[in-house]
C-alpha cells in the first residue's frame, strides 16, 4: 500500500465524575508520534472531532478494554464514526516509563513536561509501543517529530455534522458534485486531493492562517493568467512527491520514483518565474458590498466595526500580492530546489535518461563504473556474435535461396513463415527465451531440413508455431550472454541501491516540496471553483470569536479606566469616578443592541452544491445571528452606565436584538433543510480558507459545527431512530459554546406529538438562554414559535409559498416570521397520493382544526354557582376545562377569576370543623358550595 500506516490508540478513565480522555498514534512512515488528553463530556465528543481529525488509511482503532457503561459507549462513538474498535488486554500503567521512551523516541528537548502529566495519553502511547515496535535506529539523525493533539486549533465536526453538510458523502445515489469535496476537487494532483481531504476534515479555527489562505486565494481569483498557467503548465506534470517520499522512507524507491523525482524539481524554477512574471496580470481588487454589511439588516448602514476593518486593509496590488506568494510559495520553493541541486547532478551522471526516453527503462548509466561499462562491452560483443551466427546458419541452410533472390533482385512472394515467408532471414527465425536461450526457429514444413544434418544442428522441442533447434556455436555464445547478463545486472542493482541509498537522503526535503505544491494546489483549486461556479464566490470578512473580542473588549475598557482614573488623580479628580466612553467602545465593537459576540452575517446565500445542477436556478437567501446566551446578554444591556442609555436602553426592545436563535417554519420541500445547511456550508468553506457562495459575508470564527439533521437508526448499536436523535442532541447541548454553530433540522418526531414538543421547547430554551450558540432550528412544531416572545433573542422565519385555486408554488424564499401551516397534504397530493386517501385527509384535518377552535387558548370564567371542586374531577374538567393549545394557555383575567373562587370556598371552609363533620353534613356542605 502507498498509504501512510498510522496506528491509534485510545483511552478514557472516570475520575472525579470527570470524563478523560488519551489518544495517541504512531506513522512510522512519516516519523511522526501524536498524543493528547482532553476533559470530555458524557457523549465523548471531543473524544469523536480527536479521531476523526487524526484517522488515515486503517480503520481499526485500538483501546483499552473495558465492559462498562463508559466502554459502550466509546464502542457507540466508534460506530458513528463507521471505524472498528480493538480492544488490548489491560496493563499497568507506567506513565514515568512511557515517557522516557517517548523522550528516547523525539528527543528530549522536543518533549515537553506537561505530556508528562497526561497520564492518559501516555497510556494511550504504552498500549500502542505494547503492540507495535517502534524505534530509532543507533547512530541515526532521523528522530520522530512529536505532535500534541489539541482540537482546539480546529473547528471540531463530528460525525453528524459531516454527513449533515455532506462534505464526503452525498449519499446512495448523489453523483460527486453533490458531495462538498466533489465540487471543491478541481486540484491537478493527488496531493492536493489529500490535503483538500484533511482540511475538509480539520478546517482552521485560526484567525491569522485563515485569513492568509483567503489572500492566496483572492490572488488566484484576480488573475485568472496565473492560475491557469500554475494549474496547466506547472502543477499537472508535478508527480506524486509525498508517495515518493513515502516509499523512500519505507525504503521501497525505485529508479523510476527517482526520475519521477528529478522532473518534478525540474519544473521549480519554472513555476516561481511563471508567479513572479505573471503577477503584473492582476484584476483590480473585488469590490466590497458596504451597503449589505450592516449591523442592522435594515438599516442600510455600516457597522463601525467593518468599516474600520474595510479601512485598515492593505493595499492589495501586484506588490503586496508577489510579496504574498513570495512568503508561503516561491521562496520556500527556491530554498528546496537548493537541497535538490546535488540530486540533480546525481540523477544526470547515473541514471541512463536517454533510455528512459526512448525505451522507458530505468537504468544506472553503464559509463558511470568502469566494471560495469566492460562487462556492457562484452555482454553487447556477444550479443553481436549471435547475430552473426544466426546470419551464418540461415545462410548454410537457404544458401541457394538467397542467391536465386540476388540474382533476380525479387522476394519470393509468400506469408511471414516457411516456404512461403517473403524472405530467406524469415523462415528461420532468431529468438531467446530464459529457459533456453538464444535458439533458432522454423516452420514445421521447413524441419526436413536439419534432420539430415545431427551432427551440426541440435533439436530442442516443437511447437504449434514451430521447431526450435540450436547448435554448438550459437549454444556457446547464448551461455555466456546469459552469464555476462547477470553480472551486468548484479552489478546494476548494487549501484541501484547505492543510488537509492543517497536519494533516500533527500525524503525531508521531497516531504516538504510535497507539502508546499499540495498546499499551493487546494488554493488554486478554491480560487477556480471561485471563478467558475454559476456565481461567483466572494472572499467573507473574518473575525476572531465572539468571546475573545468581548475579553479584548473589557481588557480595553480596564486599560482605559486605569488611564483616566490616573489622569483624575492627577487632575484632582475623585478616583472612583469612570469617564469611559462606552457607547464608543460598543459602536465600535459590538452589535446594534451593545452586545459584544460573535456574527454570522450572510446576503445572498447559495447552497453550493445545487446551484451547479442543471437546470436549477437557486434562489438566494440572507442570514443574521449573533453569539450569546440571552441570559449574558440582558446582564449585559442592564448594566450599562447610564451614558448609553440613550442609545443603548437598559432592556432593548425586539426591534433593535439580532436574534441568535433562529426558528424556521414552513411547509415540506419548501427549502428549510436546504436553508439551515447552507449557512453551515458557508462557514465550513470560510475556515478552510476558500471563498463562499453569497454576495456579502462577514464571519466571526468558529469553534465547532453541530447538528441533528436526517432520521436513522443504529441497528447494530441497539438504537432506534428517536434514541438516535437524542443521542445527537445530547451531545449538542453538552459540547455546544458560544461560539459553535448549531444546526437541528426536525427534532422530537420520534415521539408523542407533546412528548416531542416539549423536547424541543426546552432544548431550543436552553441552548437561547444559556448556552448561547448561533442556532437554526428547522420545525413543524408551530407552537415554538411563541418562544420569540419571552426570549427576545429568538427569531422566527419561514419558507414562503404561494396558494392560488389550491395549486402550492413552492418560492424557496426565507421570510421573517412564522408560517401558519405546514401544507403536508399538499404535498402528499404532489407525491401522488390516492384522491380518497387525500379527501380524507382534509376532512380529518379539518376536524381536528375545530375542535382546536373549540377549546379555545384562554379558559372560560366559571360562573359562581359552579363547584370549585369540579375542577378536581376528571370527568367535568373533559367538559368543561379546555386543554391549553400553547404553553402560555391560561392567560391573566382567566387566573384571578378562578383564585377568586378558590378563595371563596377556602373562606366558607374555614369556619367549619370539617374534622367533626359526619358524612351525610359533609355531603350536605358541598351542595351548599356547589
């Protein structure tokens, strides 16, 4: 296999009613050792974004064994990741021991002391090196490179996520385009095939790389020239250089993976002139929607925020452009092709280039050893022998043949074979074999012409297409061509391996030509797909997360009181009074209700993926979330000072709060799903570093994407699809931040209709009051909707539709608001259903929506004469208290009625002794009341 072998292992241990987790892995190919330790939560998701980020090639995962709760459901993660679990037999943990192995194994400057305290991880590592040999040989330079695994550096997906946004699997009959690497994957080589890979599989959650991905990639998108030229002239004809340098590290080269080699660094040069002379081919820069990038979307202005950004942005010309490509491409290219300039030399003074040229073959140059150019001479002075001997026996036995044929200048007219071959040097034939050498053959009608001559020509064997015979001369001379052929070859392969030997030296360097062109490639790739797609992509504006420009924000704000609380003291002032501008700090850094989070602000949105199908011509919609827990951000607003006030209120009122809890309603097929996974596309393109498919963006990073989208069971695992369902949703509410980005398409169907809304009540509750992330949740469950009037920072939203003579156009437009219905029978119609299967359906529906009507949402007030008492009854209450339709049911007027009875029989209660009362008075009483 040309894969690298990566071997992982995994551990976890309950300790404090703490969950921690260890992972390690070993790729001896590349050298490298990877460990890390992580708190995890009770679905073990850091645990899940750690091994799919780390997988390669095998999918067997090795771990601990373990029979308890906590081993299911590792074993559960590893299902969801469609992996096979191994578990090794347990052992004593040695973390002192394991860490000087581990020391041993990357150096002990390279190790640092805080991976000894991962106690976990290190186990991981000591069952991993238990099964596996892995050691560095003596007297040897190449050490491993250590790897800490943090997740933190990334934006976590999990398996969920991945199958949601349909980044490699566009499921049983989705062609490849359908897939988000299908349409990403317009790279010249495999490399750059593998590094979309891991990208799509760890996007960046940093600030500084993704933002110097999207300059590289701006580059491409505004000239057109160079890209095409790096793609076309440059990067196609670039090997593999990473499965060079992995067959080398295995010591499996060749002398054909050398040649391979040696016209890839080649082609360097070229390729950096051709980026540092085609740069003057620039576009002008892409203009910047400013009038869509509001901080309210309907107020047509510019935040402060982007504004300042938009202003502070170099100038991005020809000269900062060859400077970017100068930095990440050209002079690392150059640095490279320095280590490969004696590489160069060898491979033109051994290698025979002419015969790879002309033959194909790949072969060490017969000049370059003096031993092996004599016995080439000898060898190919045989070769010439045996020719002359086959001329010399063609000649004895068809003599009068060919000087008939000389004399009258004319071939005999005839097949290829025997008497009637169209010449004498035909019918007997010189060829070789291994088994037998170099021999002579003719037709069988030809045979009678040795048999009279035993003592000069030898049979060896006939044939269908022949008889083979030799004689002492021509035998004579094959043996020693044989012979002189396998020293020539003995000889070829111990300068081979010599020469391979000195090439495998240059692996570091192949690995990091290979690194750098795979990068190079998935960059141009983005600025292609950038160009060509239906509509063009635009670069998004990116942010740092919601938390830290709100801890950037108080540092200012600390900072700044320190300075005037200084320059009041100086000037005689009290210490204590605060002269810091804070409706300044927040029009510039925050959001239009002073909030201080991070946005998701997209116009124009398109699903990338569909927009290139045929014949679809998608409709763009605009998305606008904030990050932060409702509960935060009312702290927020009533704390302000009194100075911000006027523009920022103490308790903002719904007009001014973007929402971060978005709730869309509408009818099935109308583009919900569609809707919600868009925007995680978008994000999820954003942070590996390719433009995205709307007409304004601007990003704040994030650290994780979760979601619960589709329904399916784990057969195998034991679940059914609602188990399933909640399974992915507890792991969203435990693992989800700020600043995640959620995605829930359809949650409680898998129960009562009120068993599931008031899961997804709750759910969608907490996840807006207190855990803050930026959140679509796409339902049917149009009681949710009365959730934006107690939490001010949910929002509703729908896919509208248009019904006219009961015919249902579906607009794919995203609306605000809420959607009355959800037009399933509708839809069922347009599925085909039976007429009478859908005039029942209307008239059970209708049905339903009357008595609906019936119990209407505020209760009726009792009249005096009824019986408090009855409300306790569950006969009366069926017929005379009607059943809330929302969660708000019982509204003011309808409680203090029924308290103020309540009180009145309390009143006419308290003065009896009920506790002497005999059966029949007690009866006798409640007739009374009633």
């Amino acid at each position: 296999m040309d894969e690298p072998e990566r071997h992982i292992c995994i551990t976890w241990q309950m300790k404090n009613l703490q969950r921690i987790t260890g992972i390690a892995w070993v790729d001896v190919d590349r050298k490298e050792i990877g460990i890390g330790e992580f708190l995890d939560t009770k679905q073990y998701t850091n645990l899940e974004t750690a091994i799919l980020q780390s997988v390669s090639g095998d999918p067997t995962i090795l771990m601990q064994h373990g029979e308890d709760y906590e081993a299911q459901k590792v074993k559960q993660v590893l299902v969801r990741c469609g992996l096979t679990g191994r578990e090794l037999k347990s052992a004593l943990m040695k973390t002192k021991e394991t860490y000087e192995e581990l020391c041993h194994l990357v150096g002990g400057d390279k190790c640092a002391s805080a991976i000894s305290e991962q106690k976990m991880g290190l186990y991981a590592l000591q069952l991993l090196l238990s099964k596996f040999t892995v050691s560095v040989p003596l007297n040897s330079d190449t050490l491993f490179s250590l790897i800490q695994i943090n997740t933190g550096t990334h934006l976590q997906l999990d398996a969920s996520a991945t199958y949601a946004l349909g980044i490699f699997d566009a499921g049983a009959d989705g062609p490849k385009t359908m897939t988000i690497f299908g349409l990403l994957n317009q790279c010249s080589t495999k490399m750059g095939e593998r590094k979309l890979r891991q990208w799509l599989k760890q996007p960046s959650a940093d600030l500084e790389e993704i933002e110097s991905r999207h300059d590289i990639v701006e580059i491409f998108v505004r000239n057109t020239q160079m890209r095409q030229a790096v793609q076309q002239q440059y990067l196609h004809f670039f090997s593999d250089v990473e499965k060079i340098a992995l067959r080398f590290s295995r010591g499996k080269g060749t002398l054909e993976d050398t040649v391979h080699l040696y016209q890839s660094v080649q082609l360097i040069p070229g390729l950096c002139e051709a980026m540092r002379v085609l740069v003057d081919a620039m576009a002008p820069p892409i203009p910047v929607l400013i009038e869509s990038s509001s901080s309210d979307p309907s107020s047509g202005r510019t935040s402060l925020s982007v504004a300042s950004a938009l202003a502070s942005a170099p100038l991005r010309d020809e000269k900062w452009a060859l400077s970017e490509l100068a930095c990440h491409f050209i002079d690392p290219l150059l640095t490279v092709n320095e280590h490969f300039k004696l590489f160069l030399g060898l491979v033109e003074s051994v290698i025979d280039l002419k015969k790879v040229d002309s033959d194909n073959m790949y072969l060490v140059k017969a000049e370059f050893d003096p031993s092996l150019l004599a016995i080439a001479q000898k060898r190919d002075e045989t070769l010439e022998k045996i020719k002359r001997l086959h001329q010399q026996a063609v000649r004895e036995l068809l003599g009068e043949e060919i000087d008939e044929q000389k004399s009258t200048g004319r071939a005999k007219k005839g097949g290829k074979g025997g008497r009637n071959a169209s010449s004498p040097w035909e019918r007997v034939k010189l060829e070789q074999n291994p088994q037998q050498g170099f021999y002579l053959k003719m037709s069988k009608n030809d045979e009678k012409m040795i048999r009279g001559r035993g003592k000069t020509y030898t049979w060896l064997e006939t044939h269908k297409d022949g008889v083979r015979f030799t004689f002492s001369g021509l035998r004579a001379a094959s043996t020693l061509y044989t012979e002189l052929t396998k020293k020539y070859e003995e000889k070829q392969r111990e300068l081979e391996l010599r020469t391979l030997d000195i090439v495998a030296s240059y692996t570091t360097a192949m690995e990091d030509l290979g690194t750098i062109l795979s990068t190079l490639d998935v960059l141009c790739a983005f600025g292609q797909i950038s160009c060509t797609a239906p509509t063009p992509f635009v670069r998004p504006i990116m942010e740092e997360k919601g938390t830290l420009r709100r801890a950037e924000v108080e540092k200012k704000r600390r900072q700044q009181m320190l300075l005037d609380k200084k320059d009041a003291t100086a000037e005689g002032k009290a210490d204590d009074e605060d002269e810091v501008n804070y409706d300044e700090i927040r029009e510039r850094d925050g959001s239009s209700d002073g909030w201080i989070g991070g946005v998701i602000e997209i116009r124009g949105m398109r699903h990338p993926c569909l927009e290139v199908q045929e014949g679809v011509n998608f409709i763009p919609n605009d998305c606008y979330l904030v990050s932060g827990a409702w509960d935060e951000r009312s702290k927020a607003a009533q704390s302000q000072p009194e100075t911000a006030s006027t523009t920022n209120p103490v308790t903002p009122s719904k007009d001014n709060i973007v929402p971060s809890y978005l709730l869309v309603t509408g009818p099935n097929m109308g583009g919900k799903s569609t809707y919600i996974r868009s925007v995680g596309i978008v994000v999820l393109l954003a942070q590996i570093g390719c433009f995205v498919p709307c007409t304004f963006c601007r990003l704040s990073v994030r650290d994780r994407i979760l979601a619960r989208v589709g329904s399916g069971d784990f057969l195998f695992g034991g679940f059914s699809t609602f188990m399933a369902e909640m399974l992915e949703t507890a792991s969203i509410l435990s693992s989800a931040t700020e600043d995640s980005l959620v995605i829930i398409d359809e949650l409680g169907r898998g129960t009562s209709t009120y068993d599931g809304l008031g899961l997804a009540w709750s759910i969608s509750e907490t996840i807006a009051k207190t855990i803050g992330s930026p959140t679509l949740f796409a339902t049917h469950f149009h009681e949710l909707t009365a959730l934006s009037k107690e939490l001010p920072s949910v929002g509703n939203c729908h896919a509208s539709v248009l019904q006219s003579e009961g015919v249902l156009t579906f607009l794919f437009k995203i609306e605000d608001g809420p959607c009355e219905r959800s037009f399933g029978i509708h839809v069922a119609e347009m599925a085909g259903f039976p007429p009478h299967v859908i005039e029942l359906a209307e008239k059970k529906l209708a049905e339903f929506e009357s008595e609906s009507r019936d119990f209407s949402v505020t209760a009726p007030e009792p009249s005096i004469s009824n019986s408090p008492l009855s409300l306790l009854s569950p006969a009366s209450s069926s017929s005379s208290t009607p059943l809330p339709t929302s969660f708000s049911a019982v509204t003011p007027s309808t409680s203090a009625t029924t308290k103020s009875n309540i009180e009145s029989v309390i009143d006419a209660l308290a003065s009896v002794d009920t506790n002497s009362l005999t059966t029949e008075q007690a009866l006798e009483l409640v007739s009374t009341l009633a």
